[in-house]
C-alpha cells in the first residue's frame, strides 16, 4: 500500500510539475505577445507621425500667383517623393503634366503622361456609370431588390441597387477564388459566397462585392460581358488609346507595380509587387482596369459633363447618402468637389474633380509606399487651383 501510494503521489507530482511548465509558457508566450503588441503600436505611431508631419510641409507651403505653376507643384511633389504621373487640368485645359521616377526600373523606362497604371478602386466609378447607363435605358431601376437579378442571396430582398451603389447593402464575400476565372464563374462565385450583416444594413460599409454583383447586372442586362461593354461605353465612345484590362497585358508605356516597406519613404524600387491572374479576374468591375492619368480625366470628365449620361442622371447618381459621403463610386468631398483613392499590388491612384468635370487633379502611381500619402499633395494642389493660384 505504501508503494502504491508513493507511484500515486509520484505521478501526482509529474502532473503538477507539467501543469507548471504549461503555465510559464503560457506567461511567456503572452509576454513575447505583449511585446510584439508594444512594438508594433510604436512602428504605427512612428509611421503615422512621419505622415502627419509630411502632411503639415505640405499643407503650410504657400503657394504664389507670381510663382510658376510648374515650378510649386514639382517641387511639392518632389518633396513627397512621389513616383508616378501628375495632371492638372484646369477648365479643360491642361496647365501640368509630368512623370515622375521609374515605370521599369530594371530597363531604366521613366514614367512620363502616357504611362498606364492601375487604376484599382476608381474603376466603380466607370462601373456605375455602366448601371446608370442601364437605367436611362430602362433596362435597370435603381429601385430594383437585388434578388430580382440573384435569387438566391440572402436577403436579396432588402438590398436595393442604389444600396449597391452607396455601399450600404450590408453585404461582404467571405472569401476570394483562388484561381482564374472567366466572368461567368467570377459573379457565380460571389453569389455562392456572399454574406449579410444586418448590423450594416442601410449604413456605408466598403466592400467589393457591391461592384462585382453590379457587373453581373451589366453583363445580365446588356447581352455582353462586362469587359466587352466596358470597351464599347467606354474606351471606344471616348476614342481612349491607353486603356484596357490588365489580364491582357499593358503593352506599350506600362508600369511596373513596386511594394515598399510600412517605413518606407525613398523609393528604391524593391521588391516588385505580384498580382497572381486570380486576382486579375476576381477584380471584376472593382479594380482590373489600367489607364494613363489622361485617359482617365477624359472618362470622368465626360461622365461629369453628362456625355455618357443625362446631366439629371448624373446628379442622381452622385447624390451622397444621409450616412456617407460615398455615391455611385466616388465621394462627394463638398457641392462643387468629388474624389476617389484605390491602391493595390504595389500602385495607388488619386483624384480630384469639379462637380463640372472641368478641372481636376490625378496622381497615378506605381509605387505604392504607407509612410508616402499622395492625397495629400492632391488636395493642396487642388484646393490652389480652385483659389486660383495656378494658372
């Protein structure tokens, strides 16, 4: 008994000396946690203080009327250590133009007006006007149920096209393909995996999906894919030479995407950003389109001045919301001013337009850098020419 009982307290003991050592790693695993949790808040902090800081430069710079244009906004951007194209573009007429940094580092080819870039989220922008297009037709109503055009997503009932439009639909997609698809399969895929969240219901939620579903809808209601459509409403209407979808190439004056570090403020051009196909496809009406800076002012300026639209459409389809500033793919920064932003697979994009469509400011760029904000320096040049003091 005596020996049992030893065996007993023996194996008693292992148990508590195990259980011990599991508590100190679990001690120990939550201290390297915390730390790590520590340091990263730093690196947040410190990246968000070199911004802001930047941010400030830039916004104190004065500029001058009695100054040249092209030598303030160079020297502004320069200071941002911005890589990619500017344009300036005030009432339709061009007044700055000019690349910055390398399209191709490796082959030495510069950025310069024609260079094309992704222009990532700024494409719903041009997918909304494809719906509004519909709806002039009367093809579409804005006050259609989503379930009309995809029965079987939940609570397609409560979701009208207008809430697409405004991001307000309450939707999200739990996950991405994984592999390449044609447009078919991309939509077939979204609406396989699509979720709802009541709490987002009728408030502003950024997700994708909104636009990807709208351009099942173009597709649905047009007779043609979404890209064909694209091609037809929009590169060949406007007469656009450096447009296209980046899953056929960006052939001549393409740029090559550039990923920096969070910390990273010089470019150095390392390393290149992947963007698998699956992506290229997934993208659907959201973010798969390249254009140059020009192109693009040309497209959104035409929306703008009711070319593509009626000019009560218009006005319709950029009404902000009572939750958010966003409408139709844009944000209406004010009565007179619109903007939009996209970033990705190492480039960004930024614009800025008069309510007119008749001056603007794009910065297109092909190496996207957290610790460099280039709408920031949109803005300012922006609110300049606006105060005219760009000429």
């Amino acid at each position: 008994m005596v020996g049992i009982g030893l065996i007993g307290a023996g194996v008693g003991y292992r148990q508590y000396e195990q259980h011990q050592v599991a508590v100190a790693q679990q001690k120990e695993q939550a201290a390297v946690k915390q730390v790590k949790q520590l340091k990263a808040a730093e690196k947040a902090k410190r990246l968000a203080d070199k911004k802001k800081q930047l941010a400030e430069k830039i916004k104190a710079d004065p500029f001058s009327k009695t100054e040249s244009t092209n030598e303030q906004i160079t020297s502004m951007l320069e200071a941002d250590n911005f890589v990619g194209t500017a344009l300036v573009v005030k009432d339709k007429k061009v007044i700055y133009q000019k690349g910055f940094g390398y399209a191709n580092y490796d082959k030495k080819l510069k950025n310069g007006p024609r260079s094309k870039y992704q222009i990532l989220s700024i494409q719903k922008s041009l997918t909304a006007a494809g719906i509004m297009q519909l709806v002039q037709a009367g093809k579409v109503k804005l006050s259609d149920k989503l379930s009309k055009y995809y029965p079987s997503i939940t609570h397609g009932d409560d979701i009208t096209i207008r809430m697409m439009l405004d991001m307000s639909s309450g939707l999200q997609l739990k996950k991405a393909p994984e592999e390449a698809l044609p447009e078919n399969q991309v939509v077939n895929f979204a609406v396989t995996n699509a979720t709802y969240d009541a709490k987002k219901h009728g408030v502003f939620n950024y997700s994708s999906i909104n636009f990807l579903l709208l351009a099942g809808i173009i597709r649905q209601q047009s007779g043609i894919s979404y890209q064909n459509y694209f091609e037809k409403n929009i590169i060949k209407k406007l007469d656009l030479h450096d447009t296209g979808f980046v899953i056929d190439g960006y052939g001549k004056n393409g740029t090559i995407g550039y990923q920096a570090t969070k910390t990273q403020v010089n470019a150095d051009y390392t390393p290149v950003a992947s963007e698998p196909e699956s992506q290229m496809t997934y993208e659907l009406g959201t973010g798969q389109v390249y254009m140059s800076a020009g192109d693009l002012f040309k497209a959104e300026s035409a929306i703008l001045e009711g070319r593509l639209m009626s000019a009560s459409n218009v006005e319709i389809l950029h009404t902000r919301t009572a939750t958010s500033p966003y409408a139709g793919g844009l944000y209406r920064v004010d009565a007179g001013t619109l903007r939009s932003h996209g970033m990705g697979y190492g480039q960004e994009s930024a614009m800025m337009l008069s309510n007119d469509g008749q001056s603007g400011v794009i910065l297109l760029s092909n190496y996207w850098r957290p610790a460099v904000n280039i709408q920031t320096p949109m803005a300012k040049i922006y609110e300049e020419m606006m105060l005219g003091n760009l000429n």
